[in-house]
C-alpha cells in the first residue's frame, strides 16, 4: 500500500509510527506553568513529568501496528494552497511559490525548497507508476488548507489512470481523537499526530468512490481556473481567497502588541491562536507587506543564521 501525505512533519511522524511499535520512553512534549504563568517548584515538575511519562507509555503500548514500509510513504510537502496553481504536474511556479515561503529562512534553509520540489517529482512518478499497477494508494488529509489542496492536487494527477481503475482510501483527520491514555487531542494537520495515533486513526479510513474522485479533480480545476494567490477551508469547503484574508487576524494580533513589539510573539501568537492550519512563511510574507504600506516598521534586524521574523517591529498608528 502506498501511503500519501502532504507535509514533512507528517511524514516523519509516520514514519516513526512505521518503524516503532512500542515505548521509546520521553515525552513528547509538555508545557508546565501554574495558574499565574509562572514555572512551579522541582517537585512539582517532576511529578507532571512522571503524569506524562506514564500517558506516553500507555498511549504506546496501545498503539495499533500499521504493518507499513518506509519506502511506502510518498511526501508532497507542496504548500498547494499558496501561489499560483494553473500549470500541471509539478512546475517552476510551484518552486517559486516555496522559494516565497523559505526566503524567511537562513540561507543554509532557504535550498530545502529544491529537495522538497526534486523529491515530491520523484514521489509523483511513483505513485503514478504503483496506481498504474493496481497498488491500493492510502491519503491521509484534512481541512488544513494544504492538505485539502493536495488530495485534490493528487487525484487530479491520478486522473489519467482512469477513476474507475484507482483503489484509493482516504483517512480524514477527525475533529478530536480521544487517545488510550484518555486525553481528548485536537490536531489541525496531520503532522500534529503523535506516532503512536496513526494506527487508531487509519481506522477512520474510507474508500473513495470514482463519482466522488471525479468531484475533486473538477474542485481543482476550478481552482486552477481561478488562480488565486491563496486557498483556503471556509465552512468544510475549498475555495479560492485573497491574499488578504488573513490579515485582520493577524491585524488583531498586532494590535494587541505595545507600541514596539518582537515580530516572532505575532506570529507565534497567531498559530497558537487560530487553528488556520497555516505556516509561519505566509504570517510572516504577510507583515512584510504590512511594513512595505507603512503601518509598521522596523526597528531591528534578525541576527545573520536567524529567521528574519527575529527581529522588533514598530507601530506607525
């Protein structure tokens, strides 16, 4: 079986659960502060790291085998739902639209759009050879922008096998997952799930039928047609929106800031706010242009190695 996902974080998370199966021992992750925000005593800390410790034990002795291979997992970590989208395959305009979203980053960062854009052509002719064959293809998505861009991206690319000939299940990401150790989680994408979780939720899996294969493939050649700068979710639909649509959140996070403010607390702000199922690069594309219209200024510069975004900005309102 072949397996489809559309970030790298899900697609290290995967592969972790692929070759795991039991504790590894550790947390995850845990965020320890008491009702003031502040860090508690050593005993307390301990004690919440024992908590989770034993929360991870239980989740990974629960943990339900996906009986996969690595070699298996096929990544498109294409940000579908950023730039232009009206050529076919995967072309120079999907380069430049990662290139966009990584020239945030330090130079020694900003060539993992090329690997990213060198691997995900690799991966489409293989998919595309395995569907050709009959091979059962299993995509994992959600309404997070890029990946609802991208399962509609994929059939689309499928579409010449013949809808009829494709044995494709989908696994969309649930509201909220109750895992074994009891904890309700919440996940916006899929790289946000624990690797012990992947075997549960492939439970959730559903065959797609060609009639509905044949609905995204004409979802994406509407929004093909229409050429937006920006896709997104809005009421469990994928539609075309302007680069602006996101702004007035990010206007608010801004606003709340005093009159000198760190660049990184917005976005960070943002992200923890707002489940928008957006990176980083589009906040922070999107305040640069707030600076070129002069709303706000700059007052530092990140340090040489770090993300541009590390640096004070100034409101001029």
């Amino acid at each position: 079986m072949v397996e489809v996902v559309f970030s790298e974080s899900a697609g290290g998370s995967l592969g972790f659960a692929a070759i795991n199966n039991k504790h590894m021992g550790g947390v995850s992750t845990a965020i320890i502060a008491d009702e003031q925000d502040s860090l508690p005593n050593q005993e307390k800390i301990e004690k919440i790291i024992r908590e989770q410790e034993e929360k991870e034990r239980i989740n990974w002795e629960s943990a339900v085998p996906l009986n996969i291979k690595q070699r298996d997992i096929l990544c498109f970590p294409l940000a579908l739902s950023f730039g232009n989208i009206d050529e076919g395959g995967i072309g120079k305009q999907r380069e430049e639209a990662l290139n966009r979203l990584f020239s945030i980053y330090p130079d020694e960062v900003k060539g993992a759009s090329q690997e990213m854009i060198k691997s995900s052509e690799k991966n489409l002719i293989e998919l595309i050879s395995r569907a050709e064959k009959g091979e059962e293809i299993r995509v994992w998505t959600s309404d997070t922008p890029d990946e609802a861009c991208g399962i509609c991206w994929m059939i689309e690319q499928l579409k010449p096998v013949g809808f009829e000939n494709l044995n494709i299940t989908c696994v969309k990401l649930p509201d909220f997952h109750v895992m074994p150790d009891g904890t309700a989680a919440i996940y916006s994408s899929w790289g946000e799930v624990s690797p012990h979780q992947w075997g549960h939720l492939a439970k959730l899996g559903k065959k797609l039928p060609a009639d509905y294969m044949y609905g995204l493939s004409l979802r994406w050649q509407k929004l093909q047609k229409e050429n937006s700068v920006l896709r997104a979710v809005f009421n469990h639909q994928l539609v075309s929106v302007s680069e602006n649509f996101y702004d007035d959140f990010i206007i608010k996070e801004i606003d709340a800031q005093e009159k000198e403010f760190m660049e990184a607390q917005v976005i960070g702000n943002v992200l923890g706010e707002y489940a928008f199922g957006i990176g980083d690069g589009l906040i922070a594309l999107r305040i640069e242009e707030f600076i070129k219209n002069g709303m706000i200024e700059t007052v530092t510069k990140a340090d040489s190695g770090d993300v541009s975004y590390y640096r004070m900005l100034r409101k001029c309102y």
